[in-house]
C-alpha cells in the first residue's frame, strides 16, 4: 500500500518537474470592476520580457510565449493542435528533450522563419510512423518545414505538451496569428535564487512597468512553480497516509488473529506450564517464551509480508503501468509495525500463562 502511495506521489512529482523547474510564469491578470471580471488583460510585449530580463536581478533565463489553436495539415492528415511562438530558451526552461532533430536557430527567430517542432503526438496523427523531419506542413494554410521532433513528457491533464507545434515567436506573431500581445513569460530563476523573493520583485516590476496605481490591483498574475510543487507533495503524502491508515487497520485486525491463536495456544498447552512452573519456572520464563513465540509468528509474516509486497507492487507495475515505489523506510516500518504487534498482541496472553497456578494446570486435561 505504501508502494503504491510513494508510486502515485513520485508520478505526480515527476509530471509538474517536467513543467520545468525554479519557474515562474507571468501571466495577464483578468480585467473587470466590482468582482464581475470581464476577461483577459492584453498588457504582455516583448518589451516587458527584454526589460525584465536587464532590470530585475535572480534571473537566469526568460521565454516570451505566444499560443493559439490552429489547423495542422500534412497532405490528407490534418488535426486541430496547439501552435505556439517562442524563442530557443523556451526548450531549456520547460525542461524539453528532443527525440530527433534539434530546435531552430536564433536567428530563425530573428528572420521570422517557417520552420516547426512538432510534440510526439502531433507528429502521430499527421505523419503515423513516419519521420516528420524534414517533411512540410501547413499552419492555417502557411507551409512551414519540420524540423525536430520533442520527446514525450506525458499528458498534464489539463493541457498535452505532447500534442503541440513550436514555432519562432517573430513568426507566429507576425505572419501566423497576427498579435502583437503575449499570453505568458516564462522565468527560469538562478538556483541560488529564492523564488518568493523573485516573483515579489517581478510583480513590483511590472506595477513600476505598466504604471498601476497603488490602490488598484496587479495586471498581472504570477504562479510560482515551488507552490505548485509544495502543493502537489502535500496531496501526495496525505494520499499515502491514507493508504499506510488502510494497511494499518489491516494489521490491526491481524494482531487480535494473532492474540486470539495466541491465547488457544496457551489453552492447549496448559498442563505443560504447569509442568515447567511445578519444576521451577519462574513467571518471567514463562511470560517471555510466549511473547518470544509471538515475536517469532509476527516476525516471520512480516518478513514474507514484505517479500509478497515487493513482489506485488513489481507485478503491479509490469501488469498496469501503474508506478509503484518500495522505499527503504517504508520496509523498516513494516517490520517494526510487525513486531509491535507481536509484542502489544502477545503480552496479554503470555501474562496470562505467567499467571497460571501450576496445581490448577496440572490437573487440566
């Protein structure tokens, strides 16, 4: 269960990491009056990217991002995908890798040229298993030439990165959609930089920048990558507490089968404590040779316990592709949880063993 839990949270952990990491993404701030917002404010430029970049100090790289919906066609094939304008730092900060082909150029950028990088499952629906890579297609009806193909990073649930075209920002502003606003910024910080800090001097740059008065609120909104993380991880560890609570009433249950053979057995071996005690066994003896039995039964279920449950969270994964993670301390506490139980659940009947009168016991048959 524990496997599992730590499967679940290292999946989970994994995906938001592929986002990219020590990131900051600035984006508009919804516009409106009295609470009632009537949409997205148009106030990103280039500019503000280019001027954050010199001004404000902790940042290591910037990504100024353009996206919209677009028709993809290659010959009959054609799919509605994500195309969206950056520049070469954009592949860094998000962490992309790339399956064949590279990136295009800074000066691809510069020149406004029409060229593409297609995400795995883009390049499924419109090339199947063919190498995209040098091939043509067309964005709204402009030929563009193909030249990388990113490696899969898995669906986000609320957006595929896998299923998108990449394209020089001057290109997709100028000649694709026509804009001349961003929809985001993206921010990798210096490691040695302190995202809160960070994004608290990114928000006075752009109140200083777009000149918002101090009663009114951000134009823009900032998310931090770290709280994301922080957030996920905290869902994530209480999901595997709730399982670990799971298993423990299981081993709950276990310990009064244990206590219960435990107590048939001192039933049944009631004429030979009396033999023991009648020749000179002393109440501790008897007391620690059962709570030793128990330690012994407990001991033993929680060894083949943990081999079945490492065997089983193996099997998991390789019958569902469902991730599963045996850590070291989630063994330990198996173990120690096993004999715990021994102990708690043995006590009682090993008291009672101690406490027989050896006359009364020689007599039971």
């Amino acid at each position: 269960m524990l496997a599992l839990g730590a499967g679940a949270q290292r999946s989970v952990m994994n995906r938001i990491s592929a986002m990219g990491t020590n990131l900051l993404v600035v984006r508009p701030a919804q516009r409106g009056r009295a609470g009632v917002m009537s949409g997205t404010q148009q106030n990103l430029t280039i500019e503000d990217a280019e001027a954050l970049l010199v001004e404000v100090p902790g940042i290591l790289e910037i990504a100024p991002v353009v996206s919209r919906d677009a028709q993809v066609k290659y010959y009959s094939k054609n799919a509605r995908t994500n195309v969206l304008g950056t520049v070469i730092t954009y592949f860094g900060i998000r962490t992309f890798e790339f399956e064949s082909g590279s990136m295009f150029t800074e000066a691809d950028v510069e020149r406004g040229a029409r060229v593409a990088v297609l995400g795995p499952v883009t390049a499924e629906n419109l090339f199947g298993v063919q190498d995209p890579i040098g091939q043509a297609i067309k964005l709204n009806g402009t030929n563009f030439h193909v030249v990388g193909l990113l490696r899969s990073k898995g669906d986000q649930g609320y957006f595929n990165r896998d299923d998108q075209v990449v394209i020089p920002i001057t290109t997709a502003m100028k000649q694709v959609f026509g804009v001349e606003n961003l929809r985001e910024i993206d921010i990798q910080a210096k490691e040695e930089s302190d995202l809160d800090n960070l994004q608290a001097a990114v928000g006075e740059f752009f109140r200083k920048r777009h000149r918002v008065q101090a009663e009114m609120p951000d134009d823009v909104s900032i998310r931090n990558q770290a709280d994301v993380i922080e957030t996920a991880s905290n869902v994530g560890e209480t999901f595997t507490m709730l399982l670990a609570g799971i298993a423990g009433i299981s081993l709950l249950v276990g310990g009064i089968g244990i206590m219960n053979i435990m107590l048939v057995t001192v039933t049944e071996r009631t004429r030979e404590i009396g033999i023991r005690k009648a020749i000179g066994a002393k109440e501790r003896e008897i007391m620690r040779q059962f709570l030793v039995e128990a330690l012994l039964m407990t001991g033993l279920g929680g060894l083949m316990g943990v081999a079945i449950g490492i065997g089983g969270a193996r099997a998991m994964t390789l019958a569902t592709d469902r991730p599963t993670l045996v850590e070291t301390q989630s063994v330990m506490l198996a173990l120690g949880f096993s004999a715990a139980i021994g102990i708690f659940f043995g006590y009682y009947p090993a008291q009672r063993a101690a406490r027989l009168d050896p006359i009364e016991a020689l007599r039971h048959e």
